[in-house]
C-alpha cells in the first residue's frame, strides 16, 4: 500500500510505503526535510500534518509533546502515513547529487584530544569516493543493529578520510569501546552522509557558529571548508565548554583568524571559577552571543552540541534577538533511543 504526500509549500509531491516514516518517504524522492538524529529524539524534523493522518511512532515526548500531536504536529522521522498527507515542513531542498550510502571503513588512528574526548580517524576504501556537505554526520552500524550518530568534522575536500570526534559518555556503550577497546586497523561499517545542518552557501548572511563540547566537530568541518573555498562572508564562531581542557583543539581554533580574515573565535567556559589564569569569556555560549548581538535578524546561525544547550539558543537567539527560525540551523547531540 502506498499513500501520496504533498508537501507545503512548494507543492513537491512523492508517494510513501505504509511501513516508511515520511522523512525517509521525502528522502528517497531526493527532498531533504529539515533532520537530525532521525531517531524521535531532536524534534529538528517537526512539521505539521495539515490533511490526513498518521501513525506517530515512538518518540521522544520532549521532541514532540502531546500538546503539539494534539495540534497536528509530528516527526517526520517517526511518523508514518495511514493516509494521503498533506504536510508542512520548513527549509525543504533538493537532496542533488549526494547519495547517502553504506560503506566500510578502517580506523586509522586514534587519538585523545582530552581526557574525554577521542578523535577517530576514519579511512575510507581507496576506490571509494565519499561525497558530503561540511557540518553532516555519519551512522556507524554496529553489529546488532544499533547504530551511533558522529559528525563528520573534516571538510568535504579532504574526503579521503573521516574524523570524528568522539566524547565519552557515562554508561555508554560505544563511547567506552571506543576509548577501551577499539585498535587502529578496525573496521567499521557507517551510514551516510545524513543530516540537514550544513553550510547555506547560497546565502550572504552573516554567520553566527555555536559549538559546545564536541559540537566543534561540524563547525571544524565548515570552518575549513571556508577556508578552501575563500567564504567572505564575516563569521562569528563561539565554543563553548565547562572548563579549558574542554576546548580541545583551542589553538587550532585560534590559528583561523589568521586564515580566514573574516573570522573571529570567541572561546566561552561555564565552569573556570578556579582558573584564575583563564582571562575569556565566562558564562554560557548562548549567552556570550545574546551578549554581543542586541539583534541577529539579518543573520544565520548554526549552533551544534547538546539538547539543552540548542534549545536555549533557540529560545534566546530568536525570541530574544529577532532572529528568523528558518535562519537558524542546528544539530542536538541527542543519545539513540535504547533498544526495545
Ligand atoms: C546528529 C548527531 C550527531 C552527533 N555527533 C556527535 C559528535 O560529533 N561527537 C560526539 O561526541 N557525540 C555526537 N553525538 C552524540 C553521540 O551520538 C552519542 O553520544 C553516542 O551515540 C553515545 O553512544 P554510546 O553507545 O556511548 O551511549 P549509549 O549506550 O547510547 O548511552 C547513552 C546514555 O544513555 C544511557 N542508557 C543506555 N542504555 C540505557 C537504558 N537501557 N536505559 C536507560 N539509560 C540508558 C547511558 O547510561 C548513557 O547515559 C551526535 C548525536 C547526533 C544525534
Ligand atoms: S526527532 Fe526526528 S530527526 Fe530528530
């Protein structure tokens, strides 16, 4: 059985098998709805049903509440049509050429960037190129089926290899083989590239970048892709982090504004009240950057790290800075729904 589903606006229109979620529906037909971690945890792929009805799935209630399902909202990533659908969705494109595809890979190099954080060098199969935009994520498979989101945090460029950045998590499954047991020459299976948080690069709105902890990862990645491809548009990047260690790649950080003129990094700790040498900025990132824009309206920004952090920058930056919803672009490092 297959149901037809309208898209507003634009018109575009696909058709949906009765067991495929509509995001996965709109993406086989190469349009990219606005998502995240395609697991009901994000709420980044949050339309609105207009006609119709569906089958919402297991989801997060922080993603989506009774109170907005009840107002015809839904996650496209979960939902599943039990009818023909017209649906609303914000910042739809054109998927182009990128396909995402599985591949395997080899873990080249593993190194600690901090006590928490492992960076995971990924070497793709000679004969295969990997095409993605700078700021996306990849899947790793795991063997039961499982799988573990990471953004990819080199630029599209450099596609021979895959850096992640990886942080540990208490109670972690992966996370913990990754810093206890993984070895160089390990293969790995991943999915990708996925996501919608990348660089506009038909925009010339200037850039605001939010990163906290290792949500660095895809702002790195857009940040020397800038870099390769000369971007003038001015940036203003913000990293945040709870104390200096966290900043792990803090000189790396610096050394772009010498590289990228256009740039100023502005490094943020939360939590450095002993660190009397520290002479940054303390506080909260989102803060930092509600503090330095009285206004963002005729901005972009793409903000990247945890749920708590995305939604008080989108709460704040355009509630409270007039920024415009389909200008802000972000990924929230949500953890994968626990099997069963
Ligand atoms: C789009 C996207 C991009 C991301 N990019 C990055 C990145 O670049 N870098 C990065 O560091 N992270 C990133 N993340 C987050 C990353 O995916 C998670 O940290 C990772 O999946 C954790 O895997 P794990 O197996 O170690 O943890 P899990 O085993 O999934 O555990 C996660 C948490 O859930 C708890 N838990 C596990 N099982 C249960 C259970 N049955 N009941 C209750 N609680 C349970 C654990 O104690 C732990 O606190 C990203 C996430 C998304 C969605
Ligand atoms: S909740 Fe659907 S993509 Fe995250």
């Amino acid at each position: 059985m297959t149901y037809r589903i309208s898209l507003q606006p634009g018109g575009h229109e696909f058709d949906a098998a009765a067991d495929q979620t509509v995001l996965e529906a709109a993406l086989a037909a190469e349009l990219l709805l606005p998502h995240g971690c395609r697991d009901g945890a994000c709420g980044a792929c949050k339309g609105q049903v207009i006609e119709g009805r569906v089958d919402h799935g297991s989801h997060s209630a922080s993603a989506l509440s009774a109170a907005e399902q009840a107002e015809g909202y839904a996650l496209f990533c979960c939902a599943k049509p039990l009818s023909d659908l017209v649906v609303q969705a914000r910042n739809v494109v054109r998927a182009g050429d990128i396909p995402i595809r599985k591949l395997p890979c080899r873990v080249h190099r593993l190194q600690r960037l901090a006590d928490d954080v492992m960076l995971l060098d990924l070497k793709l199969p000679a004969s295969e190129a990997f095409r993605f935009r700078a700021g996306q994520y990849i899947d790793i498979l795991l063997a039961d089926g499982r799988r573990r989101s990471f953004s990819i945090a080199n630029a599209p460029h450099d596609g021979s290899h895959i850096e992640l950045h990886v942080r540990r998590i208490d109670g972690g499954s992966f996370t913990a083989h990754v810093f206890e047991r993984m070895k160089e020459k390990d293969i790995l299976r991943f999915e990708g590239p996925l996501g919608s948080f990348w660089l506009r690069e038909d925009s010339q709105r200037p850039i605001v970048l939010v990163a906290g902890g290792t949500g660095f990862a895809p702002i790195k990645s857009i940040i020397e892709h800038a870099i390769e491809t000369g971007l003038q548009r001015p940036i203003s990047l913000y990293w945040g982090a709870r104390e200096r260690a966290g900043l792990y790649l803090d000189e790396l950080a610096r050394s772009w504004e010498a590289a990228l003129p256009s740039l100023r990094y502005i490094p943020v700790l939360s939590d450095a009240a002993q660190d009397l040498s520290w002479e940054g900025r303390r506080g909260l990132v989102h803060q930092a950057v509600m503090d330095d824009f009285a206004e963002l309206s005729g901005h972009e920004v793409y903000a990247c790290g945890a749920p708590a952090m995305i939604d008080a920058a989108r709460t704040g930056l355009c509630t409270g800075r007039g920024l415009p919803e389909h200008a802000f672009f972000a990924d929230a490092f949500t953890f994968s729904t626990p099997a069963g």
